[in-house]
C-alpha cells in the first residue's frame, strides 16, 4: 500500500474506528475511476488529475 494512502487510512481510524477502511475503499474506487476514463481528467504537472469524491485527497496518474 501507498505511504500516503496508509497515512490517510491511519488518520481517518483514529479519529473514528471504521472510517479509515471507508477512506481506503473509496480512494481505491476512485482510483479506478481515473485508471479508466484518463484522459478526461485535468493535467497538472504533466499528470492526470482528480479530487476523491468523499474525502480531501488528490489523485494523480502518469499516462
């Protein structure tokens, strides 16, 4: 797993037991999400850019 992933899962748990899996399976379904439809996602930095739906967290991918 991804540093920053575990510390947003980390966080999440310790400020409430269960929110850190909720974190991690939907940062992990947005990912997804920008594995299949890149390319319609903003650039920035020369990487494919999104915000996670549910939490404060940014997602960038190289394609």
């Amino acid at each position: 797993m991804a540093f920053d992933l575990q510390q947003g899962k980390d966080f999440y748990e310790a400020n409430q037991e269960g929110i850190g899996d909720y974190f991690f399976d939907s940062v992990i379904a947005d990912i997804e999400s920008l594995r299949l439809y890149a390319g319609i996602h903003s650039k920035q930095f020369g990487l494919y850019r999104m915000l996670a739906k549910r939490f404060p967290f940014a997602i960038s991918r190289y394609f």
